[in-house]
C-alpha cells in the first residue's frame, strides 16, 4: 500500500504553516513586500499569471513544492510524456500531449508510431475540411454544406463547442457548426427545425460509439435528413462523417469507414478536442488555425514536461489549488474569463477537472483521507459581476478565482475594451484588499450601515492576461488546466483518467427505459420512490 501523503513531513508542514498565516491578510503581504506583484508571477508561452494575489507567502510555496517532491511530480509527468500506462484502472497510456506533438517528433508506444499516425489522421482531417469549406464536397443534392451538426456528449461535446465559440473571430469559410448533445429530444429538434437537410453534414463524434445520448441523437438525425430530402441510405455517405475509436461499431450504424476519422484508447475523453474529435472546429476555422492552436497547446506542454517545479506554473497553480482544497478548506474554484467568447469555458472546465478529479479512492484503492476535487464553475465577467460576485466579495466562503483576459480584443470598439478590462483589474484587486471599516466611515457613512458595507477582503485571485484570444493562446490555456489537474491528481495520489463514476447511472438508465414505455408494466424491485415516480410519469405521459 502506498504510503498515505497526509502522514509525510511535507503534508504536515504545510498544516502548521496553514495555522500559521490563518490570520494574515493580502493586505499585509504586500505592504511587507513592494515587489510582490511583480515576484510571485510566472509565464507559460504567452501566459503571463500573476499569483501573488493569493493567501501565500515565499514558504508556502517552498512547501507545496516540497510536497510534489515528495510525491514525485517529476517522475509522474515523465511517465505520463513517455507513454507509460498511468490509467492504471482501465491499463491505458495518456497520451493526449501526444497530439500535439509537430510531425517532426518521434514517440513509439506499444510499439506504435504515435506521431505518424496523429498526423495522418490530422492530414485526413485537413484534406477533408479543405473540400468541404471549399464547395468541393457536394451533399446528396449536390449543394454546398453550410452547416456542420456536432453530434456527441461529454468530452465529445464540450470541446469543440468551447472552442468552436472561442475561436468565432476565426470562422472563415460561411460555415456555421450547432452542436447536439443532450438526449432530450428538443436539442435535436431545435438544433435541426429550420435547417436544410441537403447543405447540413453532421458529424457524428463517440469514442465509443455506444453512448446512448449520442447514438439516439444520430437515429433521430439520419431519420431527419433522409426525410427531409426523401433520399434513400445512399444519401448518408455524403451527409454523415463518424470521428471514433470504434470502427465496427460506426460501420454498424451505417457509416462508411471511410468517413471516420479515428483516434485512440489513451485519449481520454475530456482531452479530446486536439484529436479528431475537434473536426467540427476544423470544419469552421481551417486546418491552419486548428495547427495553431495544437502548436499553442504544445508549448505549455513543453514548459510543463521540461520546467522544474518552482518554475513550472501549472505545477503551481495544482499545488495552489490542492493549498486551498486541503489546507484552507475551499470547496470551489471559480473561473471568470474576461472574454465573452470564452463563455463556454467554465462549463468545458468542469468535465475536464470534476470528471478528472471526482475520486475518493488512491491508485491502489484505498480510500483517501483527504479531500480531492473542488467543483469548478463561473461565467464570463462581467455578467457573473452583477449575479454571483457577492457572495465571494462579502460572503462567508472561501472561493478561490481564476480570472483570464486579454490585452487586444477581437473586435476593437473605442474604449469598450478598456472600459472591459478596468472591471477585471478592480474586480481582482478589491477581492484582494477590500474596504476597511475606517475607510467606510471616512465616507461618511451612517454608522448602522457600516458593517454591511465593509468589504473583507482576503479573497485569493490568480489572473492569468495572454496578449489576444487565438487559436494559440487558446491551446495554451487548456492545455494549462489539464496540467494544473494532473498535477493536484498526482498529490492526491488519484486516476485523473478514469470515470467509473459516470457508469451506473448509465446502467440503471438502460434498465429502466422499458419500463417507461409501457411495454413492461411490472416495475420489479424498483425502490419505491423511483417506481412511484415512474407511475406518475406513465399516468401523465398516457403509458
Ligand atoms: O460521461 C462519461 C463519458 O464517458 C465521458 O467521459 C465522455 O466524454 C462521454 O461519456 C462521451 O463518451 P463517448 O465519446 O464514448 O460517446
């Protein structure tokens, strides 16, 4: 049994170091240090991250990274890079990082050429999308596409619909991507109900090919489109392309193989958007910028491969997060981009670090004793500003914030932008310092009102500014959470990579659904609650 990380020097280090500077305030920190600002920051590629607005000292973070000496950070990323195989629950490599790797790379695992075969695949994408941006791809009527309908869910879903609305400055060639993922039945209708079956192609993303969401979902589709242009199956050659790791089932649906573009068992799900799974977003940006952005995701791979700890920032911001979550009693982290494109973001984050990280048992199996895995969330500033702000401003918890913008937008307004970014500056810096009590009575504040508008402060920030959202900085900024979330796996000694949480429930669901249809009456040992639930539902249904 691996040695329990609570029971180490390091571990209990950073607990009397946490009691310690329990009542230190922001404020006092950087009084005590002018340079602060400048000192506790690091850069990754085109990342600049200032950290010095957290609740940290200098020791801090020689602890935490003592403690990822302790663990071996080191060896563990070496192991993931080279291919080892650290899904140890499912026996797999974890090579999303792989992905990204230039043509020029050499990778041989299980005795496979990785590289070649990413960049065939990529190459297969390329030469794909270039038709169909181009007009040479002709749907069954001999139109033009110009809608692409991202079916799948999940890691299947969440990325390239994050990235396909991060990169809408990059859409180029009239092609407008939707994305269906949710198997109730108005997503598909809404999704499809004033498109034209003859210029849309719908790709069909599943690792598995066996989700039942995606699976109902593409039914509903070719049912759709071949009514609609009253074609025959022949139609589906042209209409339909598959991106999986299963190509006997996506021949059973009806594809032909030669509209699948693969990938592989080690890319996780939630790390797939560098991989064929981000067609969709190819389809809308071009080959070249969907290069870029692998090219933006491989440096801060490198700066995390080759960067020793003390200078390797997402090492230091998973140490910061694992600082918060086990010493300081955070439950959540919130993540605020300053960038109405990066608006789906957050959601992207929370299958990528909850479904990561959501897991109470060690390698070996034996439960932790320690907590693992905040629930992340947020929304684009400022909106979350007029919504939930408060409660991290002046209520009781502590909530821990990524706040993300950058210096050159999009689209330039006049001043908009400026005006944009004072909020993501003075946001930062009065959940850093707050109102004192005398600073509101200076204003001339009634007394009884006083209290309420006395603004703590203390509330931990990290800001992370990349000179413009691009393709690139947008690989870059993904490919630092994934390592922030390796890195707090690694401390808690955890499987970022397997999901059998996500199992039963999908299980359970397939027993049940003969049992709402009405075809089987006899609930069997349904536990109560569910099976009256059940009944009410077949009575207002008409089961
Ligand atoms: O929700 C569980 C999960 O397995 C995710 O990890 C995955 O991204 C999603 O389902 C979709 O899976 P697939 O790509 O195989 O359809």
């Amino acid at each position: 049994m691996a040695v329990d990380v609570t029971t180490t020097d390091e571990w209990q280090a950073l607990r009397k170091h946490a009691e310690a500077i329990r009542g230190t305030h922001l404020r006092e920190l950087f009084a005590a240090d002018g340079r602060r600002g400048e000192r506790l920051t690091g850069d990754v590629a085109d990342l600049h991250v200032d950290y010095s607005k957290n609740l940290v000292t200098d020791e801090t973070i020689t602890l935490l990274t003592a403690l990822a000496k302790k663990v071996r950070l080191a060896d563990r990323i070496t192991a993931m890079f080279a291919g080892e195989h650290i899904n140890s629950t499912e026996d797999r490599a974890v090579l999303h990082t792989a992905l990204r790797l230039p043509r020029d790379a050499s990778l041989v695992v299980d005795g496979q050429d990785v590289v070649a075969g990413v960049h065939a695949v990529l190459d297969r994408m390329a030469a794909f999308a270039q038709r169909v941006r181009s007009g040479s791809w002709r749907g069954y009527t001999g139109e033009r596409i110009t809608t692409v309908v991202n079916i799948g869910i999940g890691g299947s879903d969440l990325g390239p619909v994050m990235a396909y609305e991060a990169l809408k400055a990059y859409r180029d060639a009239g092609i407008s991507c939707r994305f269906v993922s949710n198997i109730d039945p108005t997503d598909i209708h809404d999704k499809t109900v004033d498109l034209d079956p003859a210029t849309t192609l719908f790709v069909v993303v599943s690792k598995t090919f066996s989700t039942q969401e995606t699976l109902a979902n593409a039914n509903q589709a070719r049912r759709w489109l071949l009514a609609g242009m009253d074609a025959d199956d022949s139609a589906i050659a042209r209409h339909f392309v598959a991106v999986s790791t299963n190509e006997q089932r996506v021949r059973d649906f009806g594809i032909d193989p030669e509209n699948m573009f693969g990938f592989w068992d080690w890319v996780g799900g939630r790390y797939s958007l560098p991989s064929a799974v981000g067609l969709s977003v190819m389809l809308a940006v071009g080959p070249e910028r969907f290069r870029e952005m692998l090219a933006g995701y491989h440096a801060v791979d490198e700066h995390f491969r080759t960067m020793p700890v003390e200078r390797n920032v997402p090492a230091l911001l998973g140490l910061l997060n694992v600082w918060y979550t086990d010493f300081l009693e955070a439950q959540t982290h919130a993540v605020l981009p300053y960038s109405q494109y990066l608006h789906r973001f957050p959601a992207y984050l929370q299958q990528l670090t909850m479904e990561s990280n959501g897991k109470s048992v060690t390698l070996d199996g034996t439960p932790v004793t320690y907590r693992t895995g905040e629930i992340f969330w947020g929304e684009p500033g400022t909106n979350g500003q007029h919504a939930f702000y408060q409660l991290i401003h002046q209520g009781t918890l502590l909530i821990p914030a990524d706040f993300i913008a950058f210096s050159r937008p999009n689209h330039d307004l006049g001043d908009m932008h400026d005006l944009f970014m004072s909020n993501f500056f003075a946001q930062t810096a009065a959940l850093a310092f707050g109102r004192t009590k005398e600073q509101v009575e200076a204003e001339g504040t009634p007394a009884d009102v006083v209290p309420h508008r006395v603004m703590p402060g203390n509330h931990p920030t990290t800001s992370i500014i990349a000179p413009k959202l691009t393709p690139s900085t947008l690989g870059q900024l993904i490919a630092l959470y994934e390592h922030i979330v390796f890195t707090e796996g690694a401390i808690w000694d955890i499987n970022p990579f397997d999901q059998w949480g996500v199992e039963l429930g999908k299980v359970m669901a397939n027993q049940l659904a003969p049992k709402l249809t009405g075809s089987t009456a006899d609930l069997g040992d349904v536990d109560s609650s569910t099976a009256a639930l059940i009944r009410r539902y077949r009575q207002q249904r008409g089961r």
